[in-house]
C-alpha cells in the first residue's frame, strides 16, 4: 500500500507541555502527538512530511491546531483509534484526506486566537476602540520577539468584550508572529487599565515612527481557536468529541472546586492577618 497524507483537527491543554514544537528532553505536544502516531503504527520512527499550523508557546492552549503527515495506514488515522494512544490532555477530533503537497501551517489561510483575562474593571469602551485599530495591515514589529522574519500581518477582525467575570480578547488574522498575541493582549490592558492612551496604541502600530517593549501577558489565558483550510473538508468524528466533552466536564469540576479551595485559603489568610494587625504587602 502507497503513502497518502492525512490532517488532524487537535485539541490540546497546554499546561504541562514546554510549547508546541519538539524540544530535545523535553515534554512538548508535537512530540506526545508523534508518540501516539508511531504506538498507532500511522508513522515509522522517522516521520514523513510531518507538518503543524503553528508553533504555541509554553502554557499555551489550542481548540483547533492542524497536523499533518504521512502514512501508509490512512484507514486507521482517525481520531478514535489515535486518542486511545494521546495523553489525556490532547485529542484529535477531525481528520482529512489531504493533497501530497499539503502543508499545515503554510496552507492555513486565517488563524484565530482567543485570550482570557480576569476582569479588573477596565474601561472596556477604550480597549475596544484600540481594538478596532487592529484591523487591516500593518506592521507588527513592536508585538513581537521576532527580530529577524518579516512581520507584517493583515487583521481580518479583533472583538473585546466582557463575559461574567472576564474579558474575552478575539483576534483573527491571516498568520501570527512570535509572541505577537500575548503582546497584544498586553497593550489592550494597558489602555483599558488607563495606563496608556489611544494615541500611544497608534504609535506602536507604527514602528518605523515609534519603538517601545511590551512583556507578553500570561501563557495561561490563550487558546488557538481556529485554523482555516478553504478547500479541505474535515470529518468530525461525534465519538471522539463526546469523549472529550467528558474530559473537559471532569476538569471543569475540579478547577471549579479547586477555586474554591484557593477563596477558603484567601479568607483565612486575610483574616488572621487582619486579626493579628499585620498588612498584607
């Protein structure tokens, strides 16, 4: 049997892994990923053409991140029969018959990222406003460690907006560069906390006039979530989604509960410090 190319929609909880791409000793998703494809017998030892849609940091998690690869097994590259080799932190849900020259990230047409972040009663109309700023072209050099690659990028949309207690940051674009999301969320904060003004967001979307570092917001609070193919067709497979689901449900309750472990460690620690006299520095 030939070598044919299958694609991967993957789902991935970025906590415990040191980024996306594979690192010498260290965990990394690709690597967990690789691991499951060979237990699978979907790859030999050495990978065919193996391609991914992006490259996350460390921390960083992902609803719909795309791979890609050679196989000469396609009929048991589903998501079903790879989930059973995966860590229960990563999961397939879709897959495709893909085209010999597919490539994951350099076919991708549009990306989404989404970060959230505790609300600490910013002025969400100014975050937005500066928002707005993102969309079309322009040059991302002051949002990004990338001192070397091009950087110019196009923002097709960029929302803000206020979901319970957090604030919810969309941005989709036709690719991202090195840490330019976590930069973004960064300078959207500092308006919203009134830390910066409007104009100062104009100035660094202009780095030819105007040059100034930012930190990049937490890992924690970003998720990929959509990668875009025009012309692939990926089949969802319900049995691995619902398994899934089942996951998340699990974990949800457990953070759910562990914040309320942390509130009942809060109280207690402010109020032994109040009753001592101490200040809380």
């Amino acid at each position: 049997m030939g070598k044919s190319k299958v694609a991967l929609r993957i789902a991935y909880l970025g906590t415990r892994y040191e980024g996306f791409q594979t690192q010498p000793g260290r965990r990394t998703v690709q690597a967990a990923i690789m691991e499951a494809l060979q237990d699978a017998r979907l790859l030999s030892s050495e990978a065919a053409d193996f391609s991914a849609s992006g490259r996350t940091d460390k921390g960083v998690h992902a609803l719909d991140a795309v791979v890609a690869f050679q196989t000469e097994a396609s009929v048991l590259a589903t998501p079903r029969h790879i989930n059973t080799k995966l860590p229960p932190d990563i999961w397939a849900w879709a897959h495709a018959d893909v085209p010999p020259s597919f490539n994951a990230r350099r076919d991708a047409t549009k990306r989404e990222y989404r970060y959230i972040s505790c609300d600490k009663q910013f002025d969400i109309r100014s975050m937005r406003q500066a928002s707005d700023m993102l969309c079309g072209m322009h040059d991302f050099r002051n949002f990004s460690r990338e001192r070397k690659l091009p950087v110019v990028r196009t923002v097709f949309s960029s929302n803000v907006r206020i979901s319970g207690n957090f604030v919810i940051i969309d941005v989709e674009a036709d690719s991202f560069v090195w840490n330019m999301m976590r930069k973004l969320v960064t300078a959207l904060i500092l308006v919203g906390s009134g830390q910066k003004t409007l104009e100062w967001f104009v100035n660094m979307l202009n780095p030819q006039q105007y040059r100034e570092g930012l930190r990049s917001a937490p890992a924690f609070g970003l998720v990929l979530t959509k990668v875009e193919y025009p012309d692939i067709h990926f089949l969802e497979d319900a049995y691995a989604k619902k398994r899934a689901l089942r996951r998340i449900q699990d974990l949800s309750v457990r953070n759910s509960t562990m914040t309320e472990v942390l509130k009942t460690f809060d109280k207690q620690m402010t109020s032994d410090h109040k009753r001592r006299g101490l200040k809380l520095i």
